[in-house]
C-alpha cells in the first residue's frame, strides 16, 4: 500500500466515515449546524484553491502566451455563466447540477487504475456511474433542505419569486434524487459488467462500489450542504491535488510513488501558493457579493454564495482541463523531454486506489 493510497484514499474515506457516524449519532440538529463548516474551509484550504491553481497550471503546460488567450476565453465564459446566472437562475443551477455530476465523476474516474477506455460512451459510463449518486443519495434523503438551500441561493441572488419553483419544489427533487441514484447504480454495474475481463477491471469497480456506499451513507445521514461540502473537501478537491502537486509543486523526474507527509504538506502549500492569483480576485468578489447581497451578513450566506462561485467558475474550470488534456505547444526543452506534460494523463495521475 504506497503513500498516495493511504493520503488521498483511505485518509478521506475515513473522514467521511467519522462524519456519517457523527451525524448519525448527534442527529439532523447537529449536521445542520456544522453544514456551513467544509464550504468556509474551501474557501481558503483545497476546495477552491484547486480550481483557482489553473492559471497556474496554463502557465506551466502552455506558456504566458497561449494561457493569455486561454484566459481571455475562461474570463468570457465564467462572464456567460454568471449573466445566465441573474438571466435564467433556474434553468442554470439544472444544468450546474448535471455539470457537477460529471466533474465529480469523472475526476473520481481519473485517480483510478487503470484508466477508463478512451471514447465518449465509456467516459460518460464512468461519470455517471461515480457521479450521479453523489448528488442524487442527497437529494432523495433530504429534499426539503436541498429545496431551502437552492430557494436561499436564488433569493440571494435577487431571483427568487413569492412561490417556490415547481422544478425545485421537495417532491421533485426527491424524485430527481432517485432517479440519479439508480442511474448511477446501472451504470456502475454496466461499467463492472463490459470490462470484467480487463485486467484489474473488477478490483477498480469494487473500489468504486465501497467508495460509493461510504459517500452514500453520508448523503444519507447528514445535512445535504454538509454532506456534498465534505465530498466536495474531502474527496473531490483534495484528491485533484494530488496532480496538482505533481506538475506544480515536485521537480521534474522526481519520485511521485512515496512522500512522506512533511513533503506533502510542503506540496500542498506551493499548490495553494500558485493558486493566489486567481484566488485573491475570487475572494474580493465573494466578499463583496456577500457584504451587498446578505441582510445578516451570515456564515450561513456566505457558504450558500460560495456555490454560486462554483457554479460560475466550474464551466470554465472544466472546459480549460478540457484544453490541455488535449495538450499544448511544449513549453521548454524540459517540457518537450519530459514524458507526461500535464496532471490529467495516466503517466501523471498516479493511482488513488491501486
């Protein structure tokens, strides 16, 4: 069992584990409570400085030049998305909600071994199968507070009308829930099922079932904001900055298979370190839409405004990941010799569950 198992696997697991037990035995008082704690935390630790690290991530792969006019397309888009946002917040929070199941599924996808087959169909198999349940256990446990979660994000946004949105009234969201719960079922057992006969294919979907029971039984027994923050803290962010620190932190040719912890702290920080450009401009705008936008000024409103952060800068975010999977002009002679040129390729994303 090498380093990165036990960091970026098994250390999770166990905190979502510790957090189901704990809300389980405190009750739905006590997670509602803590519900705000993971997306204050993200603010400033992993959560939205992994995705604040891709101007950084640009600059290493592709140089200013080309990350200049990347970055001019990724400020457009996030502009689109947030006009949609005060146009049409309905209609957008659905499709932020279906985008975020493929983010979150593919990205669970990526830190496994071995890799998904190449192609659409079995990408979007994978996203399906490791995403859908992520949101959907939540929903189907919980629609009354997914519902005052979503109604509280709309009304702070100026958009929320007299009447409760039939879309995200409770009964069709725990209907939505279930059908994403069972979506994900049958696409993770058709995933098992089609690559049986791949080497280590089998062990990967036993992974991915134990993974999914435990963020289950979290999506079961807590809060839906407290538990969709954890996986989002916890599982998805912290594990994407295992790649990052890969390309951004650690020398070239260095030996990503074992860090010991000291040299993983120091590799998170240099990530977050990177991430400050994008970071301090996001901060001040959060801010300021939460000093202009809530009457309270609550911890409660700023964790439900970071969500329209997310939902504003995970296109963009996802579309530029897009980008450089597809690869860029090298950089330098070092780039041009170094075997894997971005975090995202099978020669960079070391295994999570190997």
């Amino acid at each position: 069992m090498n380093d990165g198992h036990v960091s970026f696997r098994v250390a999770p697991l166990a905190v979502l584990v510790t957090a189901a037990a704990a809300a389980l035995l405190f009750g739905p008082a006590w997670s509602a409570r803590m519900a705000v704690f993971p997306w204050l935390v993200a603010l400033f630790v992993v959560g939205l400085p992994h995705g604040a690290a891709d101007l950084a991530v640009s600059r290493r792969l592709c140089g200013w030049p080309i990350t200049l006019r990347l970055f001019a397309a990724y400020a457009a888009l996030m502009a689109a998305v947030l006009s949609a946002l005060v146009i049409a917040p309905q209609p957008t929070v659905t499709v932020f909600a279906a985008l975020s199941i493929w983010h979150f599924g593919l990205s669970h996808a990526q830190g496994q071994s071995p890799a998904v087959p190449a192609g659409w169909r079995w990408q979007t198999l994978a996203a399906m199968a490791r995403g859908a349940s992520v949101l959907g256990v939540p929903l189907a446990a919980w629609p009354a507070e997914t519902s005052a979660v979503i109604g509280r994000l709309l009304s702070l946004i100026g958009k929320a009308g007299p009447v409760e949105p039939p879309a995200f009234a409770s009964e069709a969201i725990r209907v939505a829930g279930l059908c994403l719960t069972i979506t994900g079922m049958l696409s993770l057992a058709s995933e098992a099922v089609l690559t049986r006969h791949a080497p280590g294919c089998l062990r990967r979907s036993a992974d991915t079932l134990l993974d999914l029971l435990i963020i289950g039984s979290l999506g079961v027994s807590a809060d839906p904001l407290l538990s969709i923050g954890l996986y989002f803290l916890c599982w998805h962010a912290w594990r994407e900055m295992r790649p990052l620190t890969t390309l951004l932190a650690q020398p070239a040719g260095s030996d990503h298979s074992t860090t010991d912890m000291a040299t993983l702290v120091r590799n998170v920080v240099a990530v977050h370190v990177a991430a400050l450009p994008l970071l301090i401009p996001t901060w001040a705008a959060l801010g300021a839409a939460w000093w202009l936008r809530s009457p309270s000024h609550s911890l409660g409103d700023l964790a439900v405004l970071s969500l329209a952060v997310y939902l504003v800068v995970t296109p963009a975010h996802e579309a530029l990941h897009d980008v450089l999977r597809a690869g860029c002009p090298p950089r330098s002679r070092r780039t041009q010799s170094s075997p894997c040129r971005h975090p995202f390729q099978p020669c960079a994303v070391h295994s999570a569950s190997s």
